[in-house]
C-alpha cells in the first residue's frame, strides 16, 4: 500500500520558494483560457479567439513534416542533439535566411532551441546583468515576465492604434541611453500589426548612434531582441522588414527571435531559433545548454528535411496565410459593418500574425467599467472569447483586445458576428 504524503504538506508555503518566483506573476491569457476550457466542458458554445495556438483540426502541420518525424524517430535519431543545434539544421536556417531575407549570418550566428521561448530567455539571460534597464513597448508579450526573472529594470513605452500600436523613435530616444536590451516585435503579438520600414529605421538609426558614443566611453551597447516568430504570415501589401536589412551597421546589436511554431501551426513541435551576433549567439549557446533547452534530434532532422524542400515549404505557406488571413478578415469586415451601423466597435484591418486589434468601446455604458467587465459580457452573452489588452501590459482600461484565429472555423467566426452584433446593441440600446 503506498504512504499517502499528503497530509504532511498542509497549506502552500511561500517561504519554501526564493523571492524571485514568490514576485512572478501568472499569465492572464492561460487564466482565461483554462475559464474557457471550462465553459466549453460544459457544453457552451464559444467562438474561442484567447490563445495564440492553432487547433490541428484547423490548422495541421505540413503533412511533409509530420512524415519527417517520424521517419528520423524510426532512424533512431532519439538521442541528445548539440547544445548548438544539428548542423544540418543550422545549415538550412542560415540559407533560409539568405533566401528569403536577404541577410547571410556565419554558422555560429546560428543557435537552434526547444521553440522560440528558450530564445527568449537566452537573450534576457545572456546580455542582462541584475540592475539593467531593458525597454520595450506595451502592448507586448511577456517582457515585464522575463525582466523580472533576470531582475531587470524595466520602461515601458505605452504605444497608442493611430500608429498600429508600434513605438515611434520619438518615443523609445529619451530611455535608449539608460538601456542595455530594446525589446521590438513585427508582427506584433497582441496586435497583429506590423513596424513600418520609416519607422524601424529610424529606431536603428538612433540604435547605432547611441552605440557609437558607447564605444568611445568604454560603455556596453544597446543590444536589439527583434521577436519575428510570425513573419511569414503577413498578408496583402505589408511587408516584413528587419532592422539589419534597413541598416546594416545594425548586425552587431540585433539578436533575431524565430521559429516554426506560427509558420507551420507547430506550437507542440518545439523547434526555434536565435539569429544574431556570434559574440551573443555562443554566450546563449552556453545558458541554454545547461537549461537543456535544445529542441529534441527528431524533429530538429526533420524540420531541416522539411524545409529544404523549398516547393512544399512555400506551397505550404501560401496555404497557411491565405486560410488565416480570411479568419481575420471576416472578423474585421463584420465589425466594420458593426461600426458603419453606429455601433461602439472598430478593428485594426489584418497586417500579420493570427491576431486582430479591436476595440469595443462600452466602458461607461450598461454599467460596464473595464476592460473584464466586457470580456465576460461578450463571453457571457455571446459565447465570444477574446483577451484583453492588461493581459499584455496596457493598464488603460480602453477597450482594446487581443482576438486570435488559429483554433477557429470560418463558420464559427460568422457565426459568432451576429451574437455579438446583438450583445452591442443591448447594451447601446439601439
């Protein structure tokens, strides 16, 4: 019979743990989600735009790559891989690179992870010292979380829709001489909105400016974490741009944070990537390595197979965007029809990512004060999950949230629009 420990534990006890995960603070989204979960095992019908993850009912992963992986795991390819990456994979990222950005970083620019969170991590880890000031702009994803478990000073920059939710150089220039780390990210998670090329090079412009007058001091730089986890997922006329395709003097600064995770509704399959600086790169190399953060050999030798093959790989995305970027524009067409009929709803048209800006303006209406207040009206009353924006940093409570498309239908997306056409016109009383 096994010895039941339970009644030796008694309540939680903070003073078991060190002060730094006593202050780390949950995430909102996964709280939201787990609400939803529930609700859903209850039977309730939910449109649910929470999680940035795809369902595979929806959204599998390339059939080419699936057969990859399975084949490597029959080859026995199960044992550890580099700390650094198989090469044949670092091989195809840096090719990759040069194809399709343009941009040709040496093999030890190159650092493969478990997904693009390790990255992350690696950046905040390998270029933060406890004190430093990192800066970046909200609304954004999980940098005040990072910060806090390096012990970072952190700035944030609130950012407002008229300029897509993206920082301008005005904005970022008075903290850039305090900063060792400026976080940036295109296609932005929560926006789904994109940093415009004027835009991006007049923040690394600044950038470069601010590390030539280091350098005369005997000052560390300013290093560039640029999060592009979803760049091949922009749609119509927008273009995806990189701040060392914009100024190449910007190469010794930039770390890039990427990944299959969004390109090929790979969440579960946990491959990612560093870009960057071999200076940087080889030091992150090291703290991952003792993490044991690497992605697991299978997967690293097949996403290498799957991506060389240049055909399917592009088939496969064309694929991928056109089906997401109609999810987004059915969101943004029925509330631009909400809105032409004086309705309190506007949305930022799709740019990028598999997320869409949209503002329901009911604060101060139907006795609705925050932002929660019509999260959990609309979930309430029209079955319509979605996050937002305090969830990413924004403390006003304006109105703005976060709708993610990749684990919906069409049909449950134009099946929602009416419900919460409904809901908005009972609480406007028009």
């Amino acid at each position: 019979m096994a010895l039941d420990l339970t009644p030796l534990f008694g309540p939680r006890r903070d003073d078991t743990v060190g002060t730094m995960v006593r202050g780390l603070v949950g995430s909102e989204i996964l709280r939201i989600a787990a609400e939803i979960r529930e609700l859903v095992a209850q039977g309730k019908q939910v449109c649910n735009l929470t999680v940035g993850d795809f369902s595979p009912r929806e959204f599998p992963i390339p059939s080419g790559l699936g057969e990859a992986i399975a084949s490597a795991l029959k080859a026995g390819e199960t044992n550890y891989p580099p700390s650094d990456g198989v090469l044949q994979l670092r091989q195809t990222v840096q090719r990759f690179y040069e194809r399709t950005l343009g941009l040709k970083y040496p093999m030890d620019g190159v650092l493969i992870t478990g997904g693009a969170r390790p990255v992350i991590y690696g950046v905040f880890r390998a270029v933060m010292d406890p004190g430093d000031t990192v800066v970046y702009p909200v609304p954004s994803w999980n940098n005040n979380h990072y910060a806090h478990m390096v012990g970072a000073k952190h700035v944030t920059v609130v950012t407002d829709p008229e300029h897509g939710f993206m920082p301008t150089v005005e904005q970022l220039a008075p903290h850039l001489s305090e900063a060792r780390l400026l976080c940036l990210c295109s296609p932005l998670n929560p926006t789904g909105t994109m940093i415009s090329p004027e835009a991006l090079r007049d923040i690394s412009q600044r950038v470069v400016e601010e590390n030539r007058k280091r350098e005369s001091q005997g000052r560390k730089p300013l290093i560039v974490m640029y999060d592009q986890i979803y760049w091949t997922l922009t749609f119509g006329q927008t273009k995806h741009v990189t701040p060392v395709e914009l100024v190449p003097e910007m190469a010794p600064y930039t770390v890039f944070v990427d990944g299959i995770s969004k390109a090929f509704a790979a969440t579960g399959v946990r491959v990612g990537w560093a870009v960057g600086a071999p200076s940087i790169i080889s030091r992150m190399k090291d703290v991952l390595g003792h993490v044991g953060a690497w992605a697991p050999k299978a997967e690293q030798v097949a996403v290498a197979r799957f991506m060389d093959d240049v055909p399917a790989m592009t088939a496969f995305l064309e694929t991928m965007r056109r089906r997401v970027d109609e999810r987004l524009v059915a969101l943004h067409q029925g509330f631009e029809a909400m809105r032409a009929a004086g309705l309190p709803v506007r949305s930022i048209a799709p740019q990028g990512a598999i997320y869409l800006s949209a503002q329901f303006d009911l604060v101060g209406k139907a006795g609705l004060r925050t932002n929660d207040d019509i999260r959990k009206l609309l979930l309430d009353k029209a079955g319509f999950a979605l996050v937002p924006f305090q969830a990413f940093g924004l403390k006003d409570e304006t109105g703005w949230f976060r709708l993610s498309v990749g684990a919906v239908s069409l049909e449950e997306i134009r099946a929602a629009l009416p419900r919460v056409e409904a809901v908005l016109r009972e609480a406007t009383g028009r």
